[in-house]
C-alpha cells in the first residue's frame, strides 16, 4: 500500500492526524467532536485497559457503574466543580420525540420536558459521592477503592482525534477514606499506578509531578500529574490524581462513626486516564513510515509474510509459518499469518510498518532450503537473517520484543533529556521556547499572577512542580522575586 | 448477618428488589431510572462480558467504538427504527450552563441551543451505518464484523432494576455482509452463540425461536431470540439477534462494488444483550436464603471460614486456608479466606449464603486434628465431613463445582420442563396462564390481530416461535383458524 503520510518534520500536525486515520485507529463521526475508534485502534485501547486494570485490581480496587446523567442541582453542590464544568457540558432537556403535525419529520416534543435538566457526566464525583452518602455509615465502611470504566462528555470547542474530544472513554476512580494521611497516599499510589503504566507498556518516561494551584482539577485540593513529553516537543498531560480533601464529603454530607465514637468527614481521592493515552502513545513513538507501537501494547506483535511466485511454493511456507505462529503462541506472543492472496509482499509490508507491528517475519522457497528466516524491526526499520537452527524461534523473538520495548523507551527517555533546559533568564526563556521548545526548568515566584503573565505572553504553562525537584534558592525567571526551586514549563496538547 | 429477605414464595417481586439490593448488586440512583451497579454485582457482570467477548472474537468479530450522540436526523432515515424509538429517548438541546443572574445557581444557557438536537443513543445502528457508508467500498472490505460495549439510554416509564432500565450497559454487534444468505447465517450463529452463553455460562435453559412480526426490532426484516423462564413462571427475553435486510443500508446508502463489477446495497445484522441478563441470572436460581451463582460465573468460587474460639487456635488455621487457596489457583479457581475477626462464623456464613458463593469451607481446630475439612453447597444447602488425604483438595472443589454447575442447570431445565404446557381450547388457556404460568405452547392462526387481541385479554404474548417446532395441524387458540404449528406464549418481563 501507499502511505501517502505527510512528513513528520515537516507538518507535525497534519502527519498525527493523517496517521491516526492512515492506520485505522479512529475517525471523525458524523456528530461534532466525537470520534470513532475504529476496531485497530480499539484493540491497541483494549490492551491498555486490561493492564490497567489488573494494576487496579492489584492496589484492592473494584470497578463499578454511576450513572451516565448528572442532576444539573448535584453539579452545584461543590462551588468550584461547577464552575470548572459548566461551561462545557451537553444537557438534556427533553425526553420524547414525536411526528411534527406538518408533516416536516420528528421535532423534540415540548410536553415532554424535564423537571430538571440531566447533565452528561463530564466526570463523576458529584453522582458518586451522592451514592457513597448511603454507603458509608462507620469507619468499617472505609476504605471505600472504586473505579468506573466510562464515557464522559465535555463540550469541547477546538477537538482532535484523541487528543481533545467531545466525547472520550476513560477510567476514573473515586475513593474514600477515614483518614486524611490514607486519602493522601492513595492519591499518590495512584499517580505511581500511571506512571508505572506509562513507563513499563507504552514506554513513555514521565515526568511525576504536583499542578500548581490555578492548574488543579475544580474540586481538588491537590493535584498530581505525570507529563510526557512528544517529538514536536510539546508536553502532553497523560494522568491525573486529585487529593479531594472533604470537599466532596462535605457537599454530600458523608459522614462516619469513626472507631473512638466521633462522626467525622471523610476523605476523597479521584483519578483518571482517558483515551488521550491513544494520542500520547502514537505522538511519543511514530515516525514517518507509521505508527510504532511498543511491544507491550501491540495487537499483533509478529506478522509473518510468505513471499512466492507460484502458489506451489506456498504450502511449504504456510506449513512453516503456521509452527512458528503456534511456537510463539506458546510463550504469550500474539503472532500473525498473514496470506492474503489479494495483495503483493510489498503492500503488506508498508501496511504492516504503518500499523506499527514490531517484528515483520518473511519466509521465501529459499528461506526453506537454508533454513532460514527474514526477520525485520519496526522501530529501527533492519533486517536481520535468522537462522533457526540457531536457537528456538521463541527465545529470538521474546528477547527482541524486550529490546525493542527497552529501546523505545531509551530514545524516548533521550529525547526527554535533551529537549529539557535549564533556563535563568527571561530572554533565554523565550529564545528557548521559541526555537528548540521541550520542557524548560525554571525559577518561578509562585504566585498565579506571574504563571498567567508568562501563559499570556508564550502560552507556555507551569506542566507541574517535579515531585523530585531540589530545593535550591534562586529568582523568578520572569520577575526576579525569590523561588526555592525549578518549575517546568512547556507549551502543552 | 440477618438477611431479612422477603420469602420468594410470598411476594416474589419484592424478594426480587430486595435480593438486588441486599447482595450488593445494584441500587437506584437519584436520577430516574438509573441504576448503580455496586462492586458486587458488577464482577458478576464481567465475567459475563469476558465469556461473550471471547466468544465474540472467536467468531471473528472486533470491538470498536461510537459516538453516544446520534443526530435526531439520523434517527429518522428508517422509517420504522425512528417509530419504534422516538418516544423514549433523551435529548441533548443545549451545550452550556450558566450563572442564573438573580443568583439562584446555574440555569441552562438559552445561549447555547445545538443547532440539531441530539439524541443519547437508545441502540446504534443509525449512527453506524452512517460510518459503514466510508468504510464499504468493495466486497473486499465485507464483511464487517464488529461489537461495541457501551451504555444506551431508553426512557422507559416504569423501571426495575437490571430488567429495565433508562441506562443500561450491553454490548450490540453490527455486521454487514455482501450476500443475505451470509446475513442470515451470522444472525443464526450470533443467536446460537447467546444461547451457548445462557445455558453453559448461566445454567439457564432457553428457547431459541424467533419473534413474531409485531415483535420485531424496529428495523429489521428478521428477529430471533432466545426466551428463559424464571421461577415466578414468567418469561423473559434474553438476547436478540436481528436480520437488517438491506433496510439501514438503503437508509445510509451503504452500496459495495461487487466481484462481478456491479454495485449493489450491503446485507446488515444486529444482535445484543445487556445488563437485563444479570436479572435473569438473580430470578432463575436464587432463593429465600439469597443468591444462588452459577460456579462459572461466581466472583468467588469457594469461601473459607476459619471457626475458633481462641486467637492461638487461629494460626494453624490460617496456614491451612491459604495452602487450600493456593491449591485451588493452580487449577484456576478463585477462593477467599474471610478471616475478617469484626464478623462470627455464623454472620459469614448468612453474607456468604446471601451473595451465592458456591462452596464454603470451614476449618476449625478439631479438623486440623483430623485432617478433615466441612465443605458445604449453597446450591443444595447440604454439608459433608471431606477428608483431605483422600483426594486432591482441587480434584474435589472442580468436581464439585462442576457437579453445581450442572444441577443448577438441570433443576432450572426440570422446572421449565413441568411449567411449559400444551394447550387446546381457549378455556384451557385462560387457565393454565392463570392458575399455573409458564410457557403456553399453543396454535395461533398467524395474524398480529389474534396476537393483540390475546395480549389484551390476558397479557400473555408469543415469546417465540420456537425454532424446533414440529409442524403440526390445528387450529387456533383464540379463532379457530387453521395453523401449521405451534409458538410459545407467556406472561413476560
């Protein structure tokens, strides 16, 4: 096949849309901001979810299911939630459609209107905590580890594949705790969860961090963050975990009888990854051949290509391919055969390299008589000849799965370091913005004045405070006023 | 625990609502007709979404995703689908909140009307189709075969929980193919894979028939289901697989280059099934003492109860336990020690029996001494004295288990067997439907006028017309007129 990508150098934007819809992840739908994620990219997302989720499972949570409608009076309860989600949300008024009477088609039946207006959950605490009033009544009740596999709406008005939609699926987790200490490791545990999934299955290194204060989610008392960074050298925002403090408690009057004979607030987490992850995963690692997906996260992680001019020739390949296949099978490697009649090698192989599979294996006649195999990386893009006398086929294939998860992971990891400056003026600052962008570490003075000025003037935002970050006197990059360590800027997806 | 549970026999309805409610299944929301499905519940419900996507991919299909969005236009372009779904849908008209000037909280901005409504999708074949017109060009790209998990939202006056439902989740497949007699076959499969998952996963026996005329999906050419009967002898429909025809695709313009070069529409099917399911699982097994699970889909497989009266005597015990939970992971069963010391034995023992974990074991002293362990069946509520060095502790956990999962089934098939009658005469209709309930396997001259006057009469509907019937002279129930066999009717959830 033709790729006909655009060059990633060259247009950035245009090469991740291209791609997204070039490799069958998702399209645009028919309904404004909405996508739909083709049945590739759905398995790429599948994968996703199912270690998270164990990773979930695995820290005591269980899943379970709120409702898809917010009563529009549950939204004002917390004053700072509702401010950060009103302006953005799709509200159902109307419950009925009927015939109009000329004759025109179906119109919205005005007899049919509701009490009062649904909101489309743009997340869910308010619904959640309005449940977990009923659920908690003694300190036994706690800790309360939920989490919700769902789709959310927020009325977004510039969307892209992915990155930005309208509608998204997503997890999201709410829990509740006796204490404040337990509530507050939890939102750290979490934030632990996400990066370890980033770094371990999408080979994304991530920078663990705390959101400032104008940057937290509307309702939290403290956000944490990972933050990836992509080729184009913006960052992109892959997970958040809010401390909720007794902020939801308090809006829903969740109280328990604590062991001692008090009746206290409980304490609140939430946190969340979405199917922006997609757009990380495809931004972080892609090139101009396609996607490159890691090992850990591939549908398909071997395709195998019989290569023959008389179809005599095939029956031996297709006998060899079909052993390797169920070798591989054997050891966990998900491996296909790939025998359509309707397309030449070469075809396949640039479908194959656009889609991202790892590992390409091509079997010929005289691959047969030599006993040997073509074997070819999607990430570096070389062939090797493998002899399989050598060693077993599965023991070739699983160490350069491994290399090849390690080694995107490294050049992302690279990549990450060099597009990282310490900048310490404010000329620098913007010289480095402009010219090489990555994420700059800089003294900051802490107020939210001077993190809007520096948004106003280069639209770079504070992407969080490093978790890891060194005390270290120092002044403001932009006012000079006293800091006592580095912050990272970037400009952001 | 005391569980306080209606008897089954005395209101089964309320039993029911409060089996629900008392195992940790699912409660109602404060949005209308929404239910939340608790941790509980839902890992029944994922079991059950594991076995189907299993056994959807192994029938070929792929997961993939749409919007939640349909525009009202949409809805419109098959002429039955939009009759059969405009007078139960939400409509989504505006996209904004905002601060009510008079300060008395947030109002729905009038300034932020959608130009078209849009309607929470009530079932996604409009949406769909719109996109399979971009995705079939040629028969090459036939069939398609994809499924989609996903909330759904249908207005329903009079709601109960997991039956019916304003949200419920399922999962709905779309296919499209190039022949009908392809169409038909995937419809037929697709309501035999439904079937398999009933009575192998569930125990539950069904009927596979297909619906009446005036049954149908509002769209399709063809409805075949799968109908089971529950304790109260009413039946209830527990999977739908529909024949579209060419109807969505003349609607969409769906057309396909053929081999042949010519252009012709696509053959589409539809089939679901939902969170309904989980109320057929509740209502066919359970009893007065609460849940009765299917092994094969129990969260927990096999309880172990530690009984003792001094904390020394706990150790020992504890060893035991978890060298038994060990053994039975080898071989895939899951188990759980509750050595929870806020809770007695016998309080365990009522939670357990209550939430239907198949086995029980409990372990006290005594039985250390002994070598002996109780294992007690919550299907049959008998004990035995088992002796572990006569056999394999895991040999005999999956014998049992296997042995629950096929007396379940049968006791349901038995039941279903004795309340499924033939009837002859109106008078005998009339009766049996009111003193007995149950199937009703009758004559029906074949008219929706018959069908509907019967409904009216007695509330009693065709379930189906069974696919295995005989054929077989007679004469109809109500009119007298001639018939060539006979279709199963019953009172129905």
């Amino acid at each position: 096949m033709s790729k006909g990508l655009p060059k990633r150098s060259e247009d950035y934007s245009l090469w991740y849309n291209e791609l997204v819809k070039k490799a069958d992840l998702a399209e645009n739908s028919a309904v404004r901001g909405c996508m739909v994620i083709k049945p590739y990219g759905y398995s790429i997302w599948e994968k996703m979810q199912a270690e998270l989720d164990r990773m979930f499972k695995e820290t005591g949570h269980s899943n379970a299911y709120f409702p898809l409608f917010i009563p529009k009076s549950f939204l004002s309860k917390e004053a700072k939630h509702v401010e950060g989600f009103a302006k953005e949300c799709a509200v159902v008024t109307h419950y009925r459609l009927k015939n109009a009477e000329d004759g025109s088609g179906v119109i919205v039946d005005p007899d049919a209107k509701l009490d009062e207006e649904l909101i489309v959950r743009p997340t869910s605490e308010t619904v959640i905590w309005s449940t977990y009033k009923n659920w908690v009544q003694s300190y036994r009740d706690l800790p309360l580890l939920v989490n919700q596999w769902a789709n959310v709406v927020r009325w977004e008005m510039r969307t892209r594949l992915f990155l930005r939609t309208t509608e998204f699926l997503w997890q999201e987790g709410h829990t509740a705790h006796a204490t404040k200490k337990e509530a507050e490791v939890e939102t750290m545990q979490m934030m632990n969860v996400y990066a370890q999934f980033a770094e371990d299955f999408m080979a994304l290194p991530v920078v663990r961090g705390r959101k400032t204060e104008s940057e937290r989610f509307a309702g939290a008392d403290d956000t944490l963050c990972i933050e990836a960074l992509m080729q184009d050298g913006k960052a992109l925002q892959a997970g958040t975990s809010h401390f909720l403090g007794q902020n939801f408690a308090k809006a829903f009057d969740v109280k328990f009888a604590t062991k001692e004979g008090g009746l206290e607030y409980v304490w609140g987490t939430s946190w969340g990854v979405s199917t922006r992850l997609m757009g990380a995963l495809i931004m972080a690692h892609s090139d101009d051949n396609g996607l490159v997906l890691p090992p850990k996260l591939a549908p398909i992680q071997v395709v195998i290509i019989p290569i023959y001019r008389k179809d005599e020739e095939l029956d031996a390949i297709t006998e060899k391919a079909n052993e390797i296949i169920a070798e591989l099978r054997k050891v966990g490697v998900s491996g296909k055969y790939d025998n359509r009649d309707t397309y030449k090698p070469g075809w396949k192989f640039a479908e194959h390299e656009l889609k991202g599979v790892p590992l390409r294996i091509a079997i010929g006649p005289r691959d047969l008589e030599n006993g040997t195999i073509e074997i070819a990386r999607r990430d570096t893009l070389t062939k090797e000849q493998f002899e399989l006398s050598s060693e077993p086929i599965s023991d070739k294939i699983t160490a350069l799965l491994d290399e090849i998860q390690t080694s995107i992971y490294s050049k992302a990891f690279n990549f990450r370091g060099e597009m990282t400056t310490e900048v310490n003026s404010w000329d620098e600052f913007k010289e480095i913005l402009e010219e090489k962008g990555g994420f700059l570490s800089a003294h900051w003075d802490g107020t939210a004045e001077t993190e809007e000025k520096i948004k106003d003037l280069t639209k770079a935002t504070i992407r969080c405070i490093p978790l890891d970050r060194k005390e270290e006197a120092g002044v403001c990059v932009y006012t000079g006023q006293p800091s006592t360590g580095r912050v990272l800027f970037a400009k952001a997806y």
